[in-house]
C-alpha cells in the first residue's frame, strides 16, 4: 500500500489549478445509463472512485472512452443492470445507478451498501422515493431488487437531507410519468451541476438550486455535453493547507462561489482572503484563531471539510467545538491527529480542540478520505517526518495531491509499496 512520507515546516507558496469535483462527476457519469445517445464530458477527475464508477458502467454495457479529463459515455445497448458486490463495497457512490437504471430500463439490482468507516450510511430515503414513484423493491441476497412498468411521479418529502438520494429521486423523476416534486432536497452545488447535465438532455426541472425540485418527466433523453465543476473540498483542502503551514497560495480553476462557509471560516482563522470568479488568494503570516464549527447541509458548512479545518484547529491558539451533525462516527481521524500531538477530546457528536503551538511527525494512518486530507495537512506542519500510511484513501478523491503540494512547495513524496 503506497503511503505519503512528509517533511513538515516551511510555508507554501504558488498556484494550483483544481480538478473536477468528484462529488459532481460520480452522479453525472451515472447519469449516462438515462440516455441511448453519447454523454460528453470535460474536467472528470482522474481519481481511483471516478475509475470505479467507469467500471461500473462498463460491466453494464455502458460504451466509455477517455482521454486525460475527456470522457464520452454511451448506453445504447445494455446487457446487464447489475451494480455486484465487489464494486458497491469499495464505493457507497456506486447506489447512484439505482435511479437512472429504473427510470429507463424499468429494473436494476444493485448490491446494497452496508456500513462504512464513517457510520451507518443507510439508503432507505433512495428506497422510500423510488416506492412511490411504483418502484417494487425487495432485498434478496444482500441485493436490492427494483422493478417498475414505467416510473410515475409523487410528491416526495425526504426525512433528511440526502445528497445521493436527492440525486437518485432526481434522475428517476426525469423519465417517469408525470410530474414529481421532491421536497427537502439537497441544495450542494454538484446536485445543481447534475441537475444542469439533465437540462442538457432535455430533462424538465424547475427549482433548480432550492430544496424543492419540481421535474416533469420526458419520454426520453438526448445526447449532451458538460464540463464538471471544479472540486470545492479539493480547493478548500488546499487553502486550509496554507492556512496551516501559512504562505500564500492561489488556487485557480476554482469556484469559490460554492465555497462561502469555508471561506468564512478561514477568515475567521485569520486568513486573509481574495476571490475572483474561478481563483481564490489565500495568505496567511500568524498562528491560526480558533474557529468553532458546526457541520450541516449546504449552504451550511461541508462535513467534508471537518476533518481538515480540525487539523487547522489543532494548531489554534486557543480552544475550539466542532459539532459533526451529519454522520455519526466521522471523528476517526482525532486519535491519529493526536499521536502528532495535537490535544483532542471527544464527546458524542462534538470534539474538544485544545490548539497547541507545534506538531511532531510520526507513523499515521489514513481511515477514510477526508481524515486523510486532515493527517497530510497535520504532517505538513509537524516537526520531523510524517508517514501517512494507507494513501489509497486519499487517492479515491483527491487527483494527484502529493504533486499539487509539491507545487506548493511541499515537501511531500509518495513511497509506493
Ligand atoms: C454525499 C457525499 C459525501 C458527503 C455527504 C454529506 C457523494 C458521492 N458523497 O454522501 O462526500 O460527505 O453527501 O454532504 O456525493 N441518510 C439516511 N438515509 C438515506 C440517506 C442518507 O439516513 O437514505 C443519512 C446519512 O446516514 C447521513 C445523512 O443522511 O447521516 C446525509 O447523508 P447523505 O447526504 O445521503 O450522504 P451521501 O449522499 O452518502
């Protein structure tokens, strides 16, 4: 397993070009299977989940080419509509298919997902909506089972905010009959660029951006082409690097007009900040403030950045809260943040920041994608060598990230197993 060995100290400094969002680019490339005509894509990430979706699809008959972040997807013929085992244990993502494939194709049987690093994760809001759209669905052999003569529409009321269940109810709702409101949907920036891949396609949706989506079903969807949105965790993931390590940095190929609650919360840290329309300035000379942070669904601030601004936090002077409100065990990286001497506490959903002036470099482990992010930018500033162990966490969503630090002036390289 290739790790990331880390020579922390020093400041970052230059620019870096952000990739696709992944979050974006997983429920587009899944949005394919809606169409008998080509899907043409710009910006796709090159990342280790982008590359399972891929497969996926494939293994379904999808048609795919892809050249660097150039991607064409067509699914004229399919021989299958199963989403196996193997593939939905490495990526919870890959129930994104349940949607598309019940929409068109009136049957899919896809894997359920089961439990993961950071909670439980159920699917029973994807489960409840396609139900009443007249989708039957059974579990058999740790398989969902969907059937449905043609999807109808319904008025849908999520009992919490879902991303990838607004995602799925979204792109089932496109092609049923009738119209089908989904109330309390996810408002995140990557279900607005699904939304306008769908447009492209010539799906009907009003709504677009708000928690209520109104969707007037279509017999069938044409061919269309899109450029994925850039990564807003990438880039605040950077900016929360520099934040901690100080320097200044500029990312480009951003979109910080999806990043209002990070950039306020690096502002509160003391950043000083400058945005135009796709870059965003980062400078940053003084040992971070300390910044209590509550997670919750967009606009509020991304439990896909708790991790990072925690290791930010770490270093505070003072003492901050960080309220996780979205699932229920993602503090896992505290305890490796610890053992780099950062001084944290955990009660239920809530984490203790005691901030300390410096880091010492150790063996870490990376547990999921996001606490990994948290361990490099730690490693970043400790004293000494930091090995970030288990990196193939990182790589299911980060696109080259030890090289986008080293042009930062990172000092980071990858050990490969
Ligand atoms: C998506 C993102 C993930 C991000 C998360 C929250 C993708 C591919 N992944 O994950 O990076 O961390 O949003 O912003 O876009 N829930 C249920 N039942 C359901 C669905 C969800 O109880 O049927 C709960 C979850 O356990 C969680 C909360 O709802 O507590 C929000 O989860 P959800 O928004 O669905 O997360 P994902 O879509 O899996």
């Amino acid at each position: 397993m290739d790790r990331f060995l880390i020579r922390g100290g020093g400041e970052l400094e230059g620019r870096v070009d952000v990739s696709g969002a992944k979050n974006a680019a997983l429920p587009i490339l899944a949005a394919s299977l809606l169409s008998a005509e080509a899907l043409e894509l710009r910006n796709v990430p090159q990342l280790q989940d982008v590359r399972t979706m891929q497969r996926l699809l494939a293994g379904m008959g999808v048609q795919i080419q892809r050249e660097g972040d150039w991607m064409r997807l067509q699914a004229s013929d399919l021989f299958s509509v199963e989403a196996p085992y193997d593939l939905v244990k490495t990526m919870r993502a890959s129930i994104l298919v349940l949607g598309p494939l019940l929409g068109r194709f009136g049957e899919a049987r896809v894997s359920l997902p089961g439990g993961c690093a950071i909670g439980q994760r159920p699917v029973d809001q994807h489960i409840k909506g396609l139900e009443a759209m007249g989708a039957e669905i059974r579990i058999e052999h740790g398989y969902l089972l969907a059937r449905a003569d043609r999807l109808r529409g319904a008025r849908i009321v999520t009992d919490m905010v879902t991303v990838t269940g607004t995602e799925n109810l979204l792109m089932a709702a496109v092609l049923a009959e009738g119209e089908t409101l989904i109330e309390n949907a996810a408002r995140e920036p990557e279900v607005v660029d699904l939304a306008r891949v769908l447009v492209a396609m010539g799906a009907h949706i009003q709504g677009i951006g708000s928690d209520q989506l109104r969707v007037e079903g279509v017999h069938a969807l044409r061919g269309a082409s899109h450029r994925i949105m850039p990564d807003r965790i990438e880039a605040g993931t950077l900016l929360c690097a520099a934040a901690a390590c100080g320097g200044r940095i500029r990312i480009t190929s951003a979109l910080p007009a999806s990043m209002d609650a990070t950039l306020e919360k690096l502002r509160e840290a003391g950043a000083s900040l400058q945005t135009g329309e796709d870059w965003v300035e980062l400078a940053m000379h003084e040992r971070p403030l300390p910044v209590n942070l509550r997670t919750a669904p967009y606009p509020g601030f991304a439990t896909d950045m708790q991790a990072q601004f925690m290791a930010l936090n770490a270093l505070a002077d003072g003492t901050s809260i960080i309220h996780e409100t979205i699932f229920e065990n993602r503090f896992m990286h505290v305890q490796e943040l610890n053992r780099l001497g950062a001084n944290i506490q955990i009660e239920g959903n809530t984490a203790v920041v005691k901030g300390v002036r410096g880091l010492s470099g150790a063996r870490v482990m990376a547990t999921d994608l996001r606490a990994s992010a948290a361990l490099v930018i730690a490693g970043l500033v400790a004293e000494g060598e930091t090995s970030v162990e288990r990196i193939y966490h990182l790589d299911r969503g980060y696109e080259g990230m030890e090289g986008k630090l080293q042009q930062l002036g990172a000092r980071v390289e990858r050990v490969r197993a």
